[in-house]
C-alpha cells in the first residue's frame, strides 16, 4: 500500500457528481502504417495488456479511509478487469471534426469509477471527414484521475503505449504484477491514528522552510523588485461561479516555428508568454463581443512541475502554480505580450523567493477530514458564486515529443488534452506539443462557453493578429540621396546670359 499526499487527495475530496477531477488527451492516429493497413480493438486490447507493466498507475487503485480521517492508499487492484478500462465508439457519418469535439466533451463530463483503477481509454472510429486526416483514422480519448497523474508523470503512461516505431512487437520484460488483498477497516483507522499524531511536525515543518522564503519575499516587494499585485483577486467573469454538469471541448493547432519566432519579437519571451498572450487576446475578444470584459485584467493560472530529476517515476501530482496576468485590457497584441512576460517573470520571481515546492506542501496543512468536509460544502452551498476568483482561467503547458510516436503501429498525427473545470474555475485551456505543432485546447463548462466555435475562431483570430504584429516585415531603408561629384568644390560664377535679339543688333 502507498499512500496519497495531501496534493493528490485533495483531488479525490474535490471530486462530485459535477467536477470529475480527471485530465487525459485526444490523440488522433492514421492506421496506415500498422501491419496490414488496419487496426482491429482486439488488436488494441492485446497491444495494451503487453505493455499494462509499463506504468503503476494501470492497475492500482483506492482505497479511502473511512469517513476521510485520513488521505486514501493505493493497492494492486485484486479485480483488475483490462476491458472495463478500454472501450470502442464509432462517429456516425460523415465524422467530421465538431462530431468527435462533442464526443470528447461527453466522455469527459462522465465521472470515472473511483473503485477501480482509474483510467479510461476510449477508442474512437469512424473520423472520416476531418480536413488535414486521411480517411479511416481513429482517436483515442483517454482520462486519468488527477490523483493519480500530472502532466509530467502522465508522461510514463503516454510511453507505455506508444513506440517509436510501427513496430508491435511486445516488451522483452517479464510482468511480475501480483495483486493484493483489500486492506481492514481496522488496519486503516490504526494507520490514520498514528498518520495524525505526527501531523503537527509535519506542520511545523513545512511552515518552517517557508519562512525564510517569506523574508525573502519581504525584501525584495520592499525594494521594489517584486509587485505583490498577482496576489490580489481576479475579477469576475462568467467563467467563475458554480459549473454544471455538462461540457465542451475543442482544440486549435498552431505551427511551433511560427510560436517560437513571435517569442523573439519581446526580448527574453519564451513559448508559455506566447500562448498565454494568444489566450488573453481571445478571452478579450470573446468577451467584448458579449459586453462582459471587464476593465481589469483577466489572470490565468499557470502550474509549475516541481518534480525533481529522482522523482520522475513517482506517483501523483508534483506541481506549484503561479498567477499571471493575460492583458486582456490591452488591445494590442505586440504590446500584450510585453505585458505578460513582464507578469511572468515578476510571478516567477514571488514563486522562486518563496520556494515552488514549499507552496506545494502548503496542501498538508489542512487536516485530511476538513479538506473532504471544505470541499463538499463548497459546492453544495454554491460558494464559488459568493466572492472574486483567485484566478480566471488555467493554462498548463505539457511539453511533448519532438518525433513521431505510433500506437499499435498507427501513427500519431496528433495529440490535444483535456482538463478538470471545477467550481469558480469554468475554462481551462491544456496545451501540447508534438512534432511540429502546438494545440491550445479548452475544456469548459458549457453554460458558460455554449458557443465553442466561436471561443475556437477567436483563438485563430488571436494568434493571427499577433503574428501580424509580431512578424511584421521590416519596412525598406530608405536610400540617403546621392551627392553629386562636383557637390564639394567651390561654386562657378554664372556664365553671362546671352543678350536678346534686339539688343544683339545694336550691338553691332
């Protein structure tokens, strides 16, 4: 047995009928170059049970402490079932490319089991219609609980089923799996007394690593190098009250060169101010055409893997965050952007003083039982609706691979994510790279964005006028006027002007 930290069981407690707390991906794959020109689910089903001893997370499950005194365990799962994790969906013709958008949105508004282990992969055919997609590719939508993944770790599982190769030859590793026995009722509550009596130190601890980031921070607000002004609360949007049930998702590509040259026009830029620019510049866009911008700017909160070089095969969720500001007051484009890198370094500068792993222990502070009791009544009362947001929207950037992968010999064309939205926190916007390409997708709730079409076209929109301005050509230099060669010498007298014809006459 493991048991969860105090970051990724809070997950678990956060988790209600309308806020599933999963995130996964879409990725869309061409058959064509599998063996034989086709892939079969069964084939898919073999392909993953060869590779299930790549990654922990296929086969544990949780276990939770009654009534919550305590963070739940994992255990092998004694029940493990492959085909209740692995499912198959057709699109009905023509599978085009909003049909799968609102599949996806579907599968992912849908709570998973918290019995069993948990992921999902849903196999989906039939993308017929797509512009850019061969006929007769497939998508595989998948979704890991939160507790159990983060955008990094969720990198095991992500190599566990793909290859670099079409090949599909199975692992040369042995599966040494063994399952176990459910733990007591007794042996967990025995567990949980001694878990809390050590809590105190642990406490004490962390409040006392903190502290002298805190006096660093001090410092520096004092002398004027920091601005405490991310840590004040964001204004209020449509996006931040109590989400439904129910879900949209979508996803615009942009071409990675084309991200990484705009970042050279605003000196020392990087690739996350870009498309937090880009997202900022659709947010302004989309609520100005609704008379819902408000004056402030909207900001946009920006995890931060603190996953160190030992810990990349660990389990769970190893990240702090930090809030930036998105310039969605700003109607320029090129001037946005200096505005958020500007917001990015001064937030980075706040995280670094402080300590990005100490603001993620800040999550064992609250007592386990507390943390599932807050959690609950938060969204039973509709809270999120009776004060301003800490943050309007998430933006989390996962770095991805920079070659081709294959999934049961099917190439990868490409590979979008999804996202948990929660209460006061309606829109949240994945971003991955693959190959050649970056995708802003969102996740929303859909009483909030009911139109996602339009939030897409006002991406595009966005990305466009910042490159525009960004890559704008340089204008032609103008050529100084030439001197003439005679320019420096000392100027001739006139010539005399010859005399009239009257007065050449009496001149002779």
């Amino acid at each position: 047995m493991q048991q969860l930290s105090a970051q990724d069981a809070s997950f678990v407690y956060l988790e209600t009928p309308h806020t599933p707390m999963h995130i996964g991906s879409v990725g869309i794959y061409d058959p064509a170059t599998a063996p034989g020109g086709f892939v079969r689910f069964k084939d898919i089903l073999r392909f993953i049970e060869q590779r299930l001893p790549g990654a922990r997370s296929f086969r544990q499950r949780l276990v939770r402490v009654p009534f919550d005194v305590d963070h739940p365990y994992w255990i092998e799962d004694p029940e493990f079932d492959l085909e209740f994790h692995v499912r198959h969906i057709a699109l009905p013709k023509p599978g085009d490319w909003r049909q799968l958008c609102i599949q996806v949105a579907r599968l992912h508004a849908r709570p998973m089991d918290l019995t069993k282990p948990l992921w999902e992969f849903t196999v989906v055919e039939g993308l017929d219609n797509i512009p850019g997609l061969p006929p007769g590719c497939f998508a595989l939508v998948s979704k890991v609980h939160h507790a159990a993944i983060d955008g990094m770790s969720g990198v095991e599982m992500s190599a566990a089923v793909h290859d670099l190769n079409p090949d599909v030859a199975a692992p040369d590793k042995p599966d040494t799996w063994q399952p176990e026995n459910m733990p007591r009722v007794a042996d967990l509550l025995t567990r949980s007394y001694f878990n809390n009596l050590l809590q105190p130190m642990r406490i004490a601890e962390t409040i006392g690593r903190s502290l002298p980031g805190m006096a660093k921070l001090a410092v520096q607000a004092g002398k004027g190098d920091v601005s405490l002004k991310n840590t004040r609360p964001a204004p209020k949007t449509r996006f931040n009250g109590k989400v439904s049930a129910h879900r949209v998702w979508d996803a615009v590509p942009f071409k990675l060169a084309e991200v990484r040259a705009i970042k050279e026009a605003v000196p020392d830029a990087t690739v996350n101010d870009v498309i937090l620019t880009v997202v900022g510049g659709a947010l302004r866009h989309y609520l100005k055409d609704r008379n819902d911008l408000p004056k402030e700017t909207l900001t946009a909160m920006a995890p931060i893997s603190v996953r160190q070089e030992g810990e990349k095969a660990a389990l769970g969720n190893l990240v702090s965050a930090m809030v930036v500001g998105l310039g969605t007051q700003i109607e320029d484009p090129l001037e946005r952007l200096r505005f958020v890198h500007d917001e990015a370094v001064n937030s980075k500068a706040m995280t670094n003083a402080v300590g990005a792993k100490n603001l993620a222990d800040y999550s064992k502070l609250i007592p386990s039982g507390l943390a599932g009791l807050g959690a609950r009544l938060y969204t039973r009362v509709g809270a999120a609706n009776m004060h301003a947001p800490a943050f309007n929207v998430v933006v989390t950037n996962v770095p991805g691979p920079k070659v081709p992968l294959y999934f049961c010999g099917a190439k990868m064309l490409a590979m979008m994510g999804t996202a948990p939205v929660f209460d006061s926190m309606g829109l949240i916007h994945p971003v991955y790279s693959y190959v050649d390409t970056i995708a802003v997708s969102f996740t929303a709730d859909r009483d909030m964005l009911p139109d996602p079409d339009a939030y897409a076209d006002a991406l595009r929109a966005s990305f466009a006028a910042l490159k525009a301005a960004a890559l704008k050509p340089a204008a032609p230099k103008k050529e100084a006027p030439k001197k003439e060669a005679n320019e420096n010498k000392p100027a001739r007298k006139p010539a005399p002007r010859p005399a009239s014809g009257r007065a050449a006459k009496g001149a002779k």
